[in-house]
C-alpha cells in the first residue's frame, strides 16, 4: 500500500469534496484513519488535502472506521476501499503511531532551500524533502 494511490483515489473519487452522503463519508473517513494511523500524515496534512476550514472533522473521523467496523452499512459503502487498500485499525491505534509530529515555519529565505532542494531530489512534498536530508545527514 503506498500513500500516493490513496491520495490519488481520494481526489479521483471526489473523497476530497463536503458530502455528508455515508456512500462517500465512509470511504473517505477509512482513508483517512490509514493515512492517520498507518502513513502517520498529521490531521493538518488531511485537512489540506481533504480542503476542509479546519481540522475538527478529521479529528473525529480518522476513527470513524474503528468505531463502525461492524457497522453493516459502513461495510457495504467501504468494500471498494477496503480490498483496494486493505487496513486493520487495531484497539491500540492510537499507541502505534511511530513518531511524534513536530511542527515548524521557515522564513522566505529558507522556503526558497527547501524548494530548491525538493526539485534537486524530484521529492513530492516538502514534507519528503525534510526527511530526506534528515536521513541523509
């Protein structure tokens, strides 16, 4: 399972809108515990890519697929994502993320390096290119 498809499937499938349909909410609330949990995106990164006002929605939802996973209709709306991208949150989720989220701005000048440095290195995100150095060092 890579990270990409699912954010690919997401913006394919028009996850990524305001529905409140449940054939919609379902898939896309699955989704989001995986990046969550299993990518370790930070509910911030989700909000952006879900284009949401803020981070309350994706506070509650990223275990919305733990709380209904015996939920028939969460079930019926979820095959597709769910034999695509196969995920088993478990009751200690929330103690299996593997790192920490640490958050910090950087002034113009330095935005600028850290472009620079992500099309040196053909990385996605910025995200990608802090790692990359840090495991580069």
């Amino acid at each position: 399972m890579i990270e990409e498809d699912i954010v690919e499937y997401i913006k394919n499938n028009g996850l990524d809108g305001n529905s409140r349909f449940a054939i919609l909410l379902d898939p896309r609330n699955y989704l989001m515990g995986i990046l969550y949990y299993h990518f370790i995106w930070t509910e911030e990164m989700i909000t952006e890519l879900l284009k949401k006002d803020d981070r309350s929605t994706i506070s509650n939802a990223k275990d919305h697929a733990w709380h209904q996973r015996k939920d028939a209709k969460f079930l019926e709306n979820t095959v597709e994502v769910r034999s695509l991208f196969p995920y088993i949150f478990t009751e200690d989720r929330r103690d299996k993320r593997r790192r920490d989220t640490v958050t910090f701005s950087f002034g113009a000048r330095y935005q600028i390096k850290l472009e620079k440095y992500q099309d040196k290195h053909s990385l996605k995100s910025k995200r990608d290119a802090v790692l990359h150095m840090i495991d580069n060092q």
